[in-house]
C-alpha cells in the first residue's frame, strides 16, 4: 500500500476495478511504494481535493525512453498514485474523485 495521505486516491481507483499495471518501489531513489494503474488520472478533480495538504502534488512526465505517466504524489513519503499521461492515446477510463 502507498501512504496513508495517498490511501484514499489508491482506495478510490482499486474499488472501480481499475487494472493495476504496477506496484512497488519502482525508483531506485524514492524509498515509498509506487502504484500505477491503466486509467487516466482527472487533474481537475485531484487538484481540488489537494489544494490544502503540504505533502501531495500532482506529477506529470512525458518519457521519451522510460515511459510516461500522470498522478498524484506525497512529497513526504515518496509514494505515487499514478495513471497514463494525458497525451497517451491508450483507450481507459477516466478516474475522477469527489
């Protein structure tokens, strides 16, 4: 599991059945857990829910060899929820929060 200020992104997307394409400490430099699932992340919605917190930003990285993706980061715990890029073309669902 990623930490517990990410636990309700995580939780949120697991419930929707969305598929999880990996899990782990995925970045030799980051010591937290990683997750990424095949959905796309809605920024719009996360950026409301974190607009307070001190430890979670959104993160974005158009790879050009290591791959792209999209989501929700804790800066403290070095944990990720993260989704596909938005410029991916990749047919997936769009995960929006409350």
């Amino acid at each position: 599991m990623v930490c517990h200020h990410l636990y309700e992104f995580e939780n949120h997307i697991l419930e929707l059945n969305v598929e999880e394409t990996a899990r782990g400490k995925l970045w030799t430099k980051m010591q937290g857990e990683w997750v990424y699932f095949r959905c796309y992340i809605d920024k719009e919605s996360v950026m409301e829910k974190i607009r307070h917190s001190e430890f979670l930003q959104w993160s974005e990285h158009l790879g050009t060899h290591e791959g792209s993706e999209a989501g929700i980061i804790c800066i403290k715990c070095q944990c990720g929820v993260m989704g596909l890029h938005p410029k991916d073309t990749t047919l997936a669902p769009i995960i929006k929060f409350d």
